[in-house]
C-alpha cells in the first residue's frame, strides 16, 4: 500500500499530469470525459480557481476524502462501495477493511497546514470516525482552511456541532424527495421529517456563520415531479441545488427509462419551470434550465439515455464481480509455469500492488505499476519487449487466460479472482509468466 507523499509526488501522479496536459482523460478520469461528449459542463472545472503553485508542487491545494463507506442508509441509487448498510444487508458482503491506518494520519498530519480546503463525502461522513479524525488535524493546525462535507442529514449530536463549531465548514445535505413518500423510497431508512428538521438546523449554524448550506440531488424518473419544490427549498434558505441527472429508474444498474417515459419527464420539468422560474434566481433557475436541457438532448435522435459511467465497473479483469459462491471457486495451484510476477487488481481494473519481481523484470519502477490502469502492463511489455501481437483470449471457468506476443517474447496472463463468502471480488491475481523465456 503506497503511503500519501508517494502518491502525491510518484509516477502515477506525474503520468496522470502528462495525460491531462494532452487531453488524455483515460488514467482514471472517464466521467470527465463522458461529460465532455455528452456536451455536458465537465465537473472538473470546479478546480479551475484552484492556485497552481508550481508545475510539481510539494503539496496539493485541496484535498477530496472518502475516507470510510460507514453509512446508515440504503439509497437506492447507491451501491456497497459507498454505504456500509447496502454492503452488508442488501449485497451479503463483508464489511469493508479499514483503508486508512495511524501511517496515514501521521502523513496526513503533514499535508493538513498546507491545504487551502478540502472537502469529505461518505458513506456518511459524520458516522465515519475516520473523518472525525482528519477533521482534529484540520482543528489542530489549520482552522481557516475551506472545509466542506456532504451529509445524508441524518446526524445531529455534540460530536456534530464540534466540528461546525470548530471548522466552521460548509455543509450539503443530500435530499432526493419533497414528500415523505418519495423521500424516504428513495433514500432508504432515512425519515423525512427528521432530515428537513436537521437541514434548517445546518442553515441557523450556517447563517451564523456566514456559510451557505446546500443541496445535492439526484434527478430521476422517480422524483422528477417534485424537483421544483425542492429548488425553492434551497432557494428559500439562501442555499443552492446541485443536481445531478439520471435517467434510470431506482439505481444505476436498473434498465433505462424508455423515450415516452423521458417525454413525460420532461413535460412535468418543463410546467414546473413556468411555475418556479419567477421564483428562482442565479444558480437555481440555471440548474432547472440545465436539466430540462439534458432530458431534451437525450431524446433527440442520437441523443443518449444513459448516465455517466459508473464509479465501480460490473466486472474487473473481465470477471463478474459477483457470482453465485457455488460457482465462485477460483482455480487452485500455483501460477503459471514460467511465472515471473504478479500484480493485484481491484474494482475499475485498476493496480492496487505488483510484486518486485514482475517490476524487476519489467525495468520499471514498482510505484509505476500501482494506482494505474491494468493496461500499464501491456505499456510496460512493449518497452521492455518490443510490439505486441498475436493476442488470444479466453475465459475458463472462474478465471482469464490471456496469451501474447511482445517482440520475440512470449507472456501468458492468468487472472483469477479472490472472492468472500458471499461471491464478491476482493481482488483479482494476475499472474504473468514468459513460459520460453
């Protein structure tokens, strides 16, 4: 596991800049680029006010944690990467290890006077006691750094108002609902009347303070009708609403609603704007104009119906990430004969370790094949070898088998998949070998 000053100032991190310096969003940043297709304000440009201090700056300006998935509710748009409930009841899953130990606070400790703000989403942030404890970093020696958090707006208690006491960050609550009966079916067991009762509670501590609380939302087929209601919420408590479009019923993974049902989508948008708009100014009245616009691009021919790629891929290395336990037994023994390393791969096939022996092989830095695309290792091939060619592949049973040429050496990659109980990746096992090698 790569401690934080490494991942700030290593390979990745400086191969990362080289590709957005090009235009090349593909190390890690397809939803920036879906975006940019989708003719879609790209979100990364929030960072463009951000001071550039050098073109290898010694510490970032800003930092986003995610630093647990401890979450009491079941959004049905979610998923168990990002909620502990969803994890553990709706999926069958182990709960998730611990990511962030004592090494990475005490370089955390480092980064926090530095840091010109930063900003904690969750799961829920305010029942993760790993946020509680970066945010006694930020107390300790920086307090006039700008924090914000994203909250479900279920938590109220002393430990809550410490951290606004202290901070004095800015808050936004998620809210999907502006009635108790879509609220609460979407966000799963949270209760309306309680989240309303803490949103004005956060916006007393804001208006004191002088920060605005916002909302987020997620715009979809099954509360589209209410989603004027909610802006002149925000707009009412001096606040404003980031809404984010999606045009799948429930959750992400569900089918996409058919055109006729976007077309009824769109006209209740559309009344709702002539009721609303006279009520709305700046922000709130362009979100609404915004998403009316995004339902109609989707249904102009060509248009696209489907949201922004998902955080986590439904497969890694080309394996399911679930399957049923009684079919999930991954192929026993050693590795390939030949085998002259291997790397771990985790969720969006990306590198979460390399053994030194592949890297030593290689003749590559072992941190150059960490936090990177899998598709560094037919990169690193190439340079090491020579052109790839002669590709085969194929699928046998709970496991991927993959052989080609580079250059004159052959490589042969077997990935076989590291699964719980309940038949859910934890990783993945690339072996590589060079049998004639």
């Amino acid at each position: 596991m790569q401690r934080l000053p490494e991942i700030w100032g290593g390979a990745q991190q400086e191969e990362l800049r080289r590709r957005l310096r090009a235009d090349d969003f593909s190390l890690g940043c397809s939803y920036c680029a879906w975006e940019r297709d989708q003719g879609i304000p790209m979100y990364a440009r929030v960072y463009d006010t951000l001071k550039v201090r050098s073109a290898a700056p010694a510490y970032p300006t800003r930092i986003e944690f995610a630093l647990t998935n401890a979450c009491n509710l079941q959004c049905t748009m979610c998923n168990g990467e990002n909620s502990s409930a969803i994890r553990v009841h709706r999926e069958g899953r182990m709960p998730s290890p611990k990511a962030y130990g004592d090494q990475f606070f005490e370089d955390l400790a480092d980064f926090v006077p530095h840091l010109e703000g930063a900003s904690f989403v969750g799961g829920e942030p305010f029942l993760g006691a790993e946020n509680f404890r970066a945010w006694d970093l930020f107390s300790a020696s920086n307090r006039g750094a700008d924090i914000g958090i994203t909250t479900n707006g279920t938590q109220w208690s002393p430990r809550v108002e410490r951290v606004l006491d202290e901070l004095e960050p800015g808050i936004t609550v998620s809210i999907d609902g502006m009635t108790p009966e879509t609220f609460e079916s979407i966000r799963v067991g949270a209760d309306f009347a309680t989240v309303l009762a803490n949103f004005d509670r956060f916006v007393e501590h804001g208006r004191r303070v002088g920060k605005r609380v916002n909302i987020s939302h997620c715009l979809m087929p099954d509360n589209h009708h209410e989603f004027g209601a909610l802006l002149l919420l925000a707009e009412e408590r001096d606040g404003t609403c980031t809404s984010r479009w999606s045009p799948r019923r429930r959750t992400r993974r569900s089918s996409a609603a058919p055109p006729e049902e976007l077309e009824a989508v769109l006209r209740s948008l559309e009344g709702q704007a002539e009721e609303v708009l006279p009520q709305l100014e700046g922000h709130n009245a362009d979100v609404l104009r915004a998403q009316i616009e995004r339902v109609r691009v989707a249904l102009r021919p060509g248009g696209s119906t489907e949201p922004a790629p998902t955080i986590d891929a439904e497969t890694i290395v080309g394996l399911p990430r679930r399957r049923d336990p009684q079919d999930a037994a991954p192929v026993g023994g050693d590795g390939p004969d030949g085998e002259r390393g291997w790397l771990e791969v985790g969720p969006n096939d990306i590198v979460l370790d390399c053994s030194p022996e592949l890297a030593t092989w290689l003749e590559v830095d072992r941190a150059a094949l960490i936090g990177v695309h899998v598709d560094h290792l037919d990169r690193a091939l190439h340079r090491r070898f020579g052109a790839l060619h002669d590709d085969e592949h194929h699928v046998d049973d709970d496991a991927v088998e993959r052989t080609v040429r580079a250059g004159g050496t052959l490589v042969r990659t077997v990935a076989v998949p590291v699964r719980d109980e309940a038949g859910w990746i934890r990783h993945v096992d690339l072996h590589v070998a060079a049998p004639g090698d």
